[in-house]
C-alpha cells in the first residue's frame, strides 16, 4: 500500500519500522520539527524523524496542517492509508477524508478506555488489570472513531510506565500491520466504540507527581509506578523537592506524612490507609540512592511529618 506516516514520539518507532519492513511505501513521513533541547540547546530531531532519515524517507515538518497549501500537500501523496501513531498534532477533516482507507491510528488503551493524552499513565494509576492497543479509523472526534483491531496485555505489580510503553509500542508496531493486510482483504469491519466505559485520560503535569500522603498508600505505589520515568513522584522537605522512584506497600503507623524507620533503615510514611516504605529516592542534581544510604546524607528522622501538597491534582478520569 502507498502510505504515509504521521508520528513523533518514541512510541510511534516500532510501528514505522515494522511498516517498512512489511513492505509498503512509505511515500512522506510526518512529524514535529525539530527543537532546541539539553544544555546547548541545539535543534533535536524527534526519535521518528531520526528513524526516518535512517530508512531513506522523505520527512515532512509542519508546523500546523491547517493551511490549504498543507491539506493539497497532502491530498496530493494519493494515498491508500495513512498511519497515525502518537503524532502531536489535530488531522483537520480534509486531512483525514485525503486517503482511500482513511486515517488509521495506533491508541495505547483498550477503547473506549482512556481516551485522551496519557492512557498508558492513567491505567497504572487507576489500578486497571490490563490494558491494550487500538487501531482505530480516524474521525474528528477526540479518540471517537470506530475500532479495526485490539491486542490485550495484563499490567503486573511491577509494571511502570516505560515497561507498559515499550510493551504496546512493540504490539501496537505488529497489530497496525495485521489491521492494514485486513482493511486490503477486506477481513476487517469498523465497529463503533460503546457508549458505556468512556475514561478520558487527561495529559500529565509535573505538579500532579507532588505525593499527598492523605490518599492510600496503594494509590502513592501505583502513581510511583504510573508516573515513572516522567513527570516522576516526589515529596518536599527541608527546602528540597525529593523524589521518590520506587516504593512498596508497608505498615506505618501516626498521621498522614508521618515517618517512621524501618529495621532495615528504610523509611515508612503514613497515608490516609496503610503505608508506604521508600525504597529509592533522588535529592536535586544528587544521583538515585536506596533510601537506607540515602538517609546517611539527608536527615528524615523518625517522627518528621512531610508536608501535604498545597497543589490539588487533577481527577484520574472524566467522562469524554
């Protein structure tokens, strides 16, 4: 098939190897352009714009696609499908209605579940089972359209986000090329999402890691690991913003933000119910530590009560 692709993130990196691989022509590549980043704050290409350019693709870097001139670019390709996988930008309706086969995206959730910006994040932190990947045929709505294909996986106790990523990001890049070999067979018929399990997975803010030991103690683990490796979880104290990288359930005792030592010199925190042992923590420009060494060079004595967040988060879902 003669397709083009639109994505940015490492996410999308997979899917548009295994499409080259699979033998369709990719005639155009589109991404976000590149962007100043790190200390020296050179131009950045993103990690599908590198890809890319190591296959020999043309890449396309629009800074909007709303213009006239971008939709007759675009319509001109004359395309088969095009395959959209975690791209940054809104495909206007010209955009979507160019290819025979329409626009088909690769969503990281079981739909209509988590809907929206951050599914990978908000299914950890809900304390979902599982989760999954979508193809979906693309409508104007946000995540809205009609479903081709969906591969499950379960999400452990041990799961963060960047194992999850990784694992739907490979299952995804193997299902969009089932989905295109089924829309060419004809095997394949779009099914509307129900009506019933919409969750909206609203985007991330850095603010939203603040732990607030009010909340569960299972609720602080799974946002630990929800969260890892970015925005990241932390807590303040002594004027410096901790950050806690990985935690485990324990019995704590005292008020919310209470601290007590461990026999093992780990630190326990009291939460709303049950508590939560710190097991690796990082102090700012400071490299990760267990929590045990850590203690060595950051005094938490037992009895500190860690301050509550003046930030309130965001609930984890809203109806779409």
């Amino acid at each position: 098939m003669k397709i083009a692709f639109l994505g940015t993130s490492e996410f999308a990196v997979p899917a548009l190897r295994a499409l080259v691989e699979a033998g369709h022509d990719v005639a155009a590549v589109y991404t976000r352009a590149p962007k100043a980043a790190g200390r020296g704050q050179q131009e950045r290409k993103t990690p599908v714009h590198q890809l890319a350019e190591e296959l020999g693709l043309p890449v396309r870097t629009p800074k909007s696609l709303k213009s006239e001139e971008e939709a007759a670019s675009f319509e001109a390709l004359d395309l088969d499908a095009a395959v959209v996988v975690s791209y940054g930008h809104i495909l206007p309706k010209n955009f979507l209605d160019a290819p025979v086969l329409g626009c088909i995206n690769i969503h990281g959730s079981l739909l209509p579940r988590w809907r929206g910006a951050a599914p990978i994040h908000r299914a950890i932190l809900a304390g979902d089972s599982e989760t999954g990947v979508t193809t979906m045929r693309m409508d104007e709505g946000l995540d809205t359209g009609p479903m081709l294909l969906a591969e499950r996986t379960p999400i452990s106790a041990a799961d963060t986000a960047e194992t999850v990523h990784d694992r739907l990001a490979e299952l995804g890049a193997v299902l969009i090329v089932s989905t295109l070999d089924g829309l060419v067979a004809k095997s394949i018929e779009p099914v509307p999402q129900p009506d019933g399990g919409v969750t909206y997975a609203h985007k991330l803010g850095k603010e939203e890691g603040l732990l607030d030991w009010r909340r569960p103690a299972a609720e602080l683990e799974r946002k630990v690991r929800a969260f890892h490796p970015w925005p990241g979880t932390s807590f303040e104290w002594n004027g410096e913003r901790i950050k806690l990288l990985e935690a485990a359930l324990a019995l704590a005792g005292g008020a919310p933000g209470t601290v007590a030592i461990g026999r093992d010199g780990f630190p326990l925190v009291a939460c709303g119910v049950g508590g939560l042992k710190l097991v690796t923590l990082q102090r700012p420009g400071k490299a990760a530590q267990p929590a045990d060494a850590f203690l060595r060079g950051f005094a938490l004595p037992a009895g500190t009560v860690l301050p509550m967040p003046s930030v309130v988060p965001l609930p984890q879902s809203r109806p779409s």
